[in-house]
C-alpha cells in the first residue's frame, strides 16, 4: 500500500525533528482511521488512531501533530567521580 501525505496538516505548531533539526513534514494517512507525521528526512511519529471513518471528530492532523511533539524525558545525567 503506497504511503501519501493528507490532505489535512495540522494547524498547531509542530516541534522541529528530533533527528535533522528540521521544521517540514506532513501528515500521513496509514490505514482508513490511523495517521502519523512524518519529517521530511524520513523520521516518523507515533501511528495515531482517529476513531471510525464516518465520524471525524477533533483533526486527524493536530491529533498527529500533538503525539510528535511528545518527547520523552531524558534521565538526570550523573557525574562521574574518577
């Protein structure tokens, strides 16, 4: 199945890719309910679901969007003492 970009970007502000540091991506249609965003460099957020064809509520763009800006918290570094 080919991969495309949707229709519907997001109308939130997208962070920029934690890989390239780039700002461009899209919105792509997975399956008939689930998208994701994706980087221009290839680097792809988390598959969201988006409830049933016929009933879009909420944006599947802006859904896609806010599971890519989720970044995980990175642990306290700890000194080493030689």
């Amino acid at each position: 199945m080919s991969r495309r970009p949707f229709n519907e970007q997001p109308t939130i502000p997208v962070k920029p890719c934690p890989f390239c540091g780039g700002t461009v991506g899209f919105v792509e249609r997975m399956t008939i309910c689930s998208y994701r965003y994706r980087c221009d460099c290839g680097a792809d957020g988390p598959q969201v679901e988006h409830g049933r064809y016929e009933d879009h509520e909420g944006t599947p763009g802006n859904d896609a969007a806010r599971a890519w800006n989720r970044r995980a918290k990175l642990p306290k570094r700890r000194e080493v003492k030689p």
